[in-house]
C-alpha cells in the first residue's frame, strides 16, 4: 500500500520541511526543534480545553485531540506537531478495561499475567479501520491546519504496553513484566506481538491519515539490560514499525535510560534514534557509528533553572547535535507540567538563530 494523493509528503506540503529533511539525514538551514510532550499541562489553553474531560475521552474526540496537537505549534512556533494522544489509547480501542487515573498513570481494571490471560485479548483480534476512525479523523483534522508544518504520528512501543498490561499500573522497576519474559518466554512474546500489532495498526492509521513521520515511545526499554532488549523486545519493536515500513515516512525511536540500546534500537527499523539527557549527543554519535540522524537532548530540569544556565545548556546540546549527521532538537524527556511556557517560546527562538 502507498500513501493516499492527498498526503502532505505525496503532494509536497511537507516534503521539503525542516523536520522531515533532518529526519532523512540532510540539514535543512534551520535546524529543527520540538518537544515531547508540548501539547499538555504545561499550556493554559491545554487546561481550558481539557477542563471536566478525561484524558482518553479527549484523545478520542477528534476535534479536540487535533485543537491541542495544534496550540503549541501556534504558540511556539515550533516545527512540528505531535499528534495528542496516549500510549495507552490503541488498547482501550482494542477493548482492554484502561482508564488513566490523574497523578497516577495508567491503569488496568484486570493485569494480564497467564497464558490464558493473553489467549483472551488474542480473541479481541486485529485493531478495525473503524476502531481507529477517531484517531484517523483526529489527525486529518489536523493536518489540514498544520499546512506545510508536518505532524508527527506516536505510539507505544510493544515492552511499554506489555509492562503496563502485565503490571496492571506504572511501575518503578517493571520486576513483574521482566519475570514474565524469563519464566514464560512463550507468554511473554504472544503478549508482546499482539501488543506489536495492535500499536503498529495504531502507527498506521496515523500515517495514513496524514502523519509525515512516527515516533515509537518505548517509556520502560531502560528497565532491561541489552541482551534482555535484545531478544525479548526488539523483535516486537520491529514488528510494529513494520506496519509502516513501506509507506516512505521516517521513523524515530525514543526511551528513556536507554544509553547502553541506542544501536539495538536503531536495528529493529528506526530512521532516527531520540536520546535521552543521561547522555551527551556527541557520544550517542559515536555508539551509533555517526550515521544516524539524532533527537534530542535538552535537559528537561533545566526549563526552569535561570535563562542563562538554559542558553548555555542548549548551545552545548545543539554544538553536540553537530556531530551526528543531522539533528532535530528536542527534550530528553517530556515538558514538565509547571514549565513555563515562554521559556519554551525562547528555546525555540534560540534554536532557530544558531
């Protein structure tokens, strides 16, 4: 399958955009920038719109996903939009009993821990178009808003679902899922592939929609050393990328304490590689074999430290980011709630005149 005609890469809204230039490993004139995160708590108009809905109830309403994806591009002028959603959305789709409790995370109404237990939401079978027609609809929306500034489609990569449905909630060190994946091997990759497929078919329907790249968020990957990531998760990770593998959109892979996996990520199919702020881009380069394009690196703590100890934080991340064969500046993590967001306005002016 190709991408529909109307497609902002197809027709050339965004072919030639910063962040899809960047991302296929050329440096546009401007070097590109966004945040993980940008659409959210940290925006009073985010809190306006958002008041008296859920958060999944708001990811599923299309209008209103693609009103918050679009406030921070208006605001910051950042160059790009990340479509507003949650990891855990393609699995409420897929009929599994998630709500996101405020200050907690996600969690699940029965943990998924037993052969019989994945048997049961291997029944539920693939994600239909129909399924996904909020998301579709959300991004289509958005896209024809966004013009020539591009929207990145996300999901969760298939350990982080597994890690959630196996824990039944955010866990510090994921011991239930990891003890899972060494004591039933065979439990833990049928879990992981029907994650794969559901995320993936999730992926999708993003790009197809609109979406001129995908990010896949693997939020717990830094619990596992890499020889676990190596053969417990990859193969999912490149399951789910597979799904838009032929579609002719970059790729980004992104966790968080994931230094020691940079090139295990990049394998399963990644076009680029985000790096956290635990490690300097410069290095990450280097593990990488300085042939990966990068995201990253800002500091995420440093959005609120005095401007100047900011401007000379992301003077260094972008010096670093020159080592790599192209660089999309972003945060090592997502924009804090109590982030300030002039301070975001003025890294993204920053950026823009180095």
């Amino acid at each position: 399958m190709t991408l529909p005609s109307t497609h902002p890469l197809v027709d050339g809204r965004t072919t030639n955009s910063a962040l899809v230039s960047a991302f296929s490993g050329r440096r546009p004139e401007r070097r590109p920038v966004w945040f993980m995160r940008q659409a959210g708590r940290s925006l009073p108009e985010y809190l306006r719109v958002r008041e008296g809905v859920a958060m999944l109830d708001a990811c599923l309403r299309p209008e209103l996903a693609s009103e918050i994806t679009l406030q921070p591009v208006r605001r910051h002028g950042v160059d790009a939009g990340i479509f507003f959603s949650d990891i855990v959305v393609p699995l409420r789709l897929a009929g599994v009993d998630v709500d996101i409790e405020p200050g907690v995370g996600p969690v699940l109404g029965s943990p998924v821990r037993t052969a019989d237990d994945v048997a049961r939401l291997r029944d539920v079978g693939p994600l239909t178009p129909e399924a996904l027609a909020p998301v579709s609809e959300g991004v289509a929306l958005t896209v024809a808003e966004l013009g020539s500034t591009p929207l990145i489609g996300f999901a969760g990569a298939p350990f982080t679902l597994a890690a959630y449905l196996v824990e039944g909630r955010p866990s510090r060190d994921h011991l239930g899922a990891r003890t899972l994946m060494h004591a039933d091997p065979d439990t833990w990759r049928e879990l992981t592939e029907w994650a794969a497929d559901v995320t993936g078919a999730f992926l999708r329907a993003q790009v197809l929609a609109g979406a001129s790249a995908a990010q896949l968020f693997d939020s717990w990957a830094g619990s596992l050393s890499l020889a676990d990531y190596t053969r417990h998760a990859a193969p999912s990770s490149a399951r789910a990328l597979a799904y838009v593998s032929g579609l002719g959109v970059r790729t980004v892979h992104f966790g968080t304490g994931t230094g020691e996996l940079l090139a295990a990520m990049r394998d399963v199919g990644a076009d680029v590689v985000g790096v956290d702020y635990r490690i300097p881009l410069d290095e990450a380069n280097r593990r990488l074999g300085g042939r990966t394009p990068l995201q990253g690196n800002i500091d995420p703590a440093l959005l609120g430290a005095p401007w100047p100890a900011l401007e000379a934080h992301v003077r260094d991340v972008v010096a670093r980011g020159s080592a790599a064969p192209a660089h999309v500046v972003n945060l090592g993590h997502g924009v804090p709630p109590e982030t300030d967001p002039d301070v975001l306005t003025r890294v993204v002016e920053l950026v823009h005149s180095l």
